[in-house]
C-alpha cells in the first residue's frame, strides 16, 4: 500500500523475488497517492487503457495528456509559490520518532496509536518492513517496527507480531542488526554500549587536514556523528518498557559475534578497539571540553525553523545529544527542534487500518527541488513564462537563496555563496543540484524585477563554479568529500557517508553551465570529459541520487547534447541504443533498487512514470523524436495516466544512499512525464495545449 495524505490506501503488488533478476513483471497497481500541500484533489480513477497510439495520434495523446497533468499541477501550487510533494521513505522514521518520545518521556496516545496504524499498513505479507515498495523484508526496519508496536500495546503473541518476531530471529536477532538499531535499543537497555562501535566527541578536535576529522563525512553524516558522539560518551539508559527476549536469534548469547576481518577493516576494527580503551583513560577535563564544543558546534547549525539540515535523523539525535547535556525540553532550542520535527509529520485523514488517523514521518521536505522541477516541467508544456504561477514560484525560489557561508566554506573558504537547499531552511547545506535546477528554472520564467533575477543567477554560478572537484565533476553538498577512511568505520554501516562526484549532479551543472553561455568555459569541458569517462560499457550511467541508470543517463544525455556534444557522438549513441534495448514491453521503463547491489536487476522493474519520463528526456535530447522508442514511451504515459491527470507510483524512485535508504518523492511521478510530454510535443512541431488557470 501507498501512502497518501488522505488515508487512502491501494493494493500492495506482487514483491518482485529477492534473488536474481525477475521474469515477466505484474501490472502497476491502481493506488492513489495525495500531496501534503496545496489544495488536495480526488484522486479519481485511471482512465481506460485503449490501444497504444499510433504514429499519427501520438502528439494529439500526449496534448490531451499534458493539458491534464498542466492543470493537475497547477492546483497543487501553494499560495506562496512553491511546491512539495510527500517524502516518503520507511517506517524507521516512524518507529524513531516513537522511539525518541518515549525516550524524552512526551509521548502522548494520539501520536503513538496515528503512527502504530501507518506502520501496521507498511507490514509484508511475510511480517516484515521493507525499505522501499515491494522490496525485501529488512532486518533493522523490522525490528525498529515490531519495538514501536510493542510501544504502541501490540503484544508479542498478536500473528503479525509473532509473524515479525520469527522473522527477525530467523535472520539472526538484533545482534545481526545495524549500527544505528542498535543504538536506539542501547538507549533502554535493551542492547550494551560496550557491544556498540566508540565515536569520541573529541572527533570535533580533529583538523580539517586530518583523516577522519569531521568534514572528510558527508554532510548528513557529519550531522549526525557529532550529536551521536555525545550520545556515546554519555551512554544513557532509559528504564525499558518491557524486555526484547523474543527479537534474539539466541536468548542465552545475545550479543554480536564479531566476524572475521582483513586488510583495512582489520585496521579500523583495531581503532575501535583502541577508542574503547581510550575512553577508560580519557582525561575529564578533556572530555568535558570536548562535550561541550560539540554542544556549541551542534546549536551553532540549528536552523531558523529549529531543524538541523532540514533532516529528521540530525534532528533527532540533536534533540537527544543536548537534553543529555542539561537542556531542558522548555529551552528555546529543544522546544523548537521538536516542534521541527511535528512538521514533518503527515496526518492522513481517512481511517487506516483499524480505524482512526494515521501518522507518516518524512525524513525530509523537498519545496526548494519540487517548485524548480515543476516550474521547469510546465514551461516545457508551453505554460507562458509570465503565467501567475511561474511569477509567484520564482519569486519564492528567488528569496530562498542562501546567502551565507556554511559547512562547505570549510574546503571553499574564499567563496561566497549564492546556492540553493533542498528543503525550507538549510543554510548550511545549499547544494548544487539544487542550485543548478532552480536557475534553469528561473532563466524560463519571465519575472517583473528580470535585474533581481539576473543578480542571483550571477551569485549562483559563481558559487556553483567554485564548488567543482579536483576531477572535474561535482558532489552535492562538498567539494572534494571523497577520503575513503570514513565509510570503513565500524560504525556507518547505514548507507554512504561521503559525498563524492555524481554523473546526475555533475550532468545538473553542465546543463545549467551550458545554459548560461559557458559550454566552451574550460571548467565545462573537463566536466563534459568527466562525464563522457563515465559512461559505463553498456552506453548507461549509475544514477547517484535516483534509480538508477536510467535517472544517471536520463540527467547525462541532456546535458552531454546541451554542452555541444553532437547527438551522433559515439557515446550518445550508445546510450540511445541502451536505453531502447532496455524499454519495458508496454512501452514503458522501469528499474527496481536491487539494481544498486545487483547488475542483474539493471533497468529491470516494472514501468514507471518517473523513469519512464527519464528516459524520454534522454531519446529526445538525442534526436529520436520520431523514433519507435519514444512513440511507445509516449504512449504508455497517455494509456496510464489518471483522469486527474496524474499517475500512479507506488514505486521508490528516488534515492538517499544507494540501495540503504530509497525515497518515493510523491511528486515525480508527475513532473517527469510532464516535461517529456512538453518536450515531446516541441520537438514534433506541435506547440503544447497548456490549460490556463487565473491567478
């Protein structure tokens, strides 16, 4: 089932085989999915799936389809001028949050039992949670689901709960769990501190020169790591509400046996050792300091709206790592980052399962990058760059630029900034992703103060300049955050913990580089070359922050061709020829998350909107209109399209680390086919049929 704002739920398909690529894929099911701002809409129903269109009907479809998903689009737009579609990712979030309540003593029944119906509705047949749809059943978010229930009054005997149980214990306990499971279970005793990897908060004495200081994390890791080595030092323990016995593969040996380690895991295995050690011999005074630099270090990067990096994670392990250190839960800091944190709570409101509200946490909010991707895609379909709409989204994306130093400074001290965040306040980590998208985004609209326009996309090209890697290309959030030490820590075993270079972000910046004149700039071209030393020998490219070739080569054709490169170069051939090689057999793509640790699922999945958007952006910006690819893509986006002129995407297409934690942004499925509709429909000579909308 798919989470929607309001309650509805659809039908869970088939879970595709854990092992090995699939055979023929099941149909996509028919599964609401609503919005959590601007006005909410029926959902409606799909429309009747006639033949696909032949060549001669094809642009008339994609006009009809367009026109609708215009106006679907257009009545999602906040009053204020930006969009945001629900982030959706898994129930870990959920059960954190309850997790951390119960900790700070504020949970309250309402909260508890709306989260407890969310999390239920999230179960595989089989008992487990999955990280994304259809996925397989994962051993940390079961455990982490099955302890919220149990907070929320599900007894151990209930079938899904014992269904869990099994489960979890037939794949090795709590002991085979992750670092960070751990660590909340740690928190009520459920789980030793001594069984747990060290992180010394003297880590924040570390120079920036020096290998595993602070800064060689990325900057969600960063976040994270600081507050949590207060929490290591300090080792709380909150009295548990009841025991975890049947959550052990071996009641009698609870604990984690170490495996077997060589060459440089054997290393850092033996620097946790040592730290374990070190804090027996830590000097107090020294301790003491350093708790308190990270404090000071911790509250410095708060955010206006009391988040920290507009995440939950850093969020909630800030909240934790300052009550420890004797802020109360009234002081203004505390008090505003758990307010923080109810905003990124989702309440649905029609009954769930068991009746009642139920409660989704979001990880994180994407306005910034749903209002530049959704102004790009209704330029594209030939909505007016002076339309109200386009007016009041470039105004707010205008005044969300980030105009002071942040963490990056530390690699970049001599540049100023001029970037964008992902989320509503993040001025620590604009990124250049984000920043390259919202000045194509702002170069389409036609703004009253063109002047004001012109200053900020200045500002952002010479920030998004200043932040590209010694190779060439560019990360998200850091330059240069490549040091291979952190992500063999004992400790991140959650997901990446470095930011370096992407071919979807370096692709991002070409394209915008390339819009603003600078294709024959040096700092493009060794960018382009980059790029081009990237292609993989199947004429694909790894997708970091979306799944997964056919988002990194649906962001590197575009960009390739937007930079000069001509579309019969060898190597945009070559990603025509994967691309339509790889096209689903009802016309659409689709790739599933096993792709990241498993080649064999490669542009393997079912069809989806969004990367089926993906890879027509790619065709088109190659030249194949008229091609029998994109003439089949095209029309599996008319045939599946929603009467509201949506489409269904219970899918996780999106991407936070590789294979460790997938997102669903709610909005994709409805901006990417948009923009391939409305380039389609220019490229074929048929000017889009936009659906206007008074302002």
């Amino acid at each position: 089932m798919t989470a929607t704002t309001d309650g509805s739920s659809g039908p869970r398909p088939p879970a595709l085989p854990a092992g090995g690529p699939p055979g023929p894929l099941p149909a996509p099911p028919t599964a609401p999915a609503g919005e959590s701002a601007g006005p909410r809409r029926d959902s409606g129903t799909p429309d009747p799936c006639p033949p696909a269109p032949g060549p001669r009907d094809t642009p008339a479809a994609a006009e009809r389809a367009a026109a609708r998903a215009v106006r679907n689009l257009l009545g999602r737009q906040h009053d204020e001028g930006w969009w945001k579609g629900d982030l959706e990712t898994n129930v870990t979030m959920d059960a954190e949050d309850l997790l951390l309540r119960e900790f700070l003593g504020i949970g309250d029944r309402r909260t508890t039992e709306a989260a407890a119906r969310f999390i239920r509705s999230r179960q595989c047949p089989d008992g487990t949670w999955a990280t994304f749809h259809g996925g397989p059943g994962d051993l940390s978010a079961t455990i982490e689901a099955y302890v919220a229930l149990r907070l929320a009054g599900d007894a151990p005997a209930d079938p899904h709960m014992a269904a869990a149980s099994a489960w979890v214990r037939e794949h090795g306990g709590i002991a085979a769990s992750r670092v960070f499971t751990r660590i909340w279970l740690a928190l009520f005793g459920w789980w030793p501190w001594e069984q747990l990897p060290e992180l010394p908060p003297e880590m924040i004495y570390l120079p920036k020169w020096f290998p595993l200081n602070i800064y060689d994390f990325g900057c969600w890791a960063r976040q994270t790591i600081v507050p949590l080595t207060v929490v290591s030092a300090l080792r709380p323990v909150r009295p548990a509400p009841f025991p975890l016995g049947e959550l052990h593969a071996d009641p009698a040996a609870p604990r984690r046996a170490a495996a077997t380690a060589t060459g440089w895991d054997r290393v850092f295995r033996r620097l946790d050792r040592l730290l374990h050690v070190y804090r027996r011999v830590a000097p107090p005074p020294l301790r003491r300091a350093a708790l308190q630099a990270c404090a000071r270090w911790i509250v410095e990067r708060q955010e206006n709206d009391g988040c920290w990096g507009g995440i939950q994670p850093p969020a909630v392990y800030s909240v934790i790592a300052l009550h420890l250190l004797g802020y109360d839960l009234d002081h203004p800091v505390l008090r505003a980052g758990l307010d923080s944190l109810d905003r990124f709570a989702v309440w649905q409101d029609a009954p769930g399962p068991g009746g009642g509200p139920s409660r989704m946490i979001e990880a994180c909010q994407s306005p910034v990058w749903d209002t530049c991707l959704a102004t790009i895609a209704l330029t594209d379909a030939g909505l007016p760059a002076g339309h109200p709409a386009l007016v009041r989204a470039a105004d707010w994306m205008l005044g969300e630029q980030v105009l002071r130093p942040g963490d990056w400074s530390v690699r970049r001290p001599g540049l100023p900034p001029g970037g964008w965040a992902f989320e509503f306040h993040n001025d620590n980590y604009p990124d250049t992703d984000d920043t390259a998208e919202v000045v194509l985004a702002l170069r389409r609209t036609a703004h009253p103060e063109p002047e004001r326009v012109d200053r900020a996309v200045r500002r952002a090209v010479r920030w998004t300049l200043g932040m590209q890697s010694a190779d060439g290309a560019w990360g998200a959030f850091d330059a240069d955050n490549t040091s291979a030490f952190p992500n063999r820590l004992p400790f991140c075993d959650f997901g990446e913990v470095i930011d370096p270079p992407s071919a979807d972000v370096t692709a991002h910046v070409v394209e915008m580089l390339a819009a603003e004149g600078l294709a024959a700039d040096p700092r493009v071209r060794r960018a382009v070359a980059w790029l081009l030393a990237e292609q993989e020998p199947s004429g694909a490219w790894f997708g970091r922050w979306g799944v997964n070739h056919l988002y990194g080569t649906g962001s590197a054709v575009p960009a390739l061709v937007a930079a000069g490169v001509p579309a019969e170069h060898p190597a945009i051939r070559r990603a025509v020829d994967w691309l339509t090689s790889v096209q689903n057999e009802d016309g659409g793509w689709g790739e599933d998350l096993r792709s990241y640790p498993d080649p064999e699922w490669i542009a393997r999945g079912e069809s989806t909107a969004s990367q089926t958007g993906w890879a027509l952006l790619a065709l088109l910006a190659a030249g194949e209109e008229d091609g029998k690819a994109v003439e089949r893509g095209i029309g599996w986006l008319a045939r599946t399209q929603r009467e509201d002129g949506s489409w269904d995407e219970p899918q996780f297409t999106g991407t936070g680390f590789p294979w460790d934690f997938s997102i669903n942004y709610h909005l994709y499925r409805l901006v990417f086919p948009l923009t391939a509709l409305g380039r389609y429909l220019t490229a074929v000579g048929r000017q889009p049929r936009t659906v206007q909308r008074d302002a």
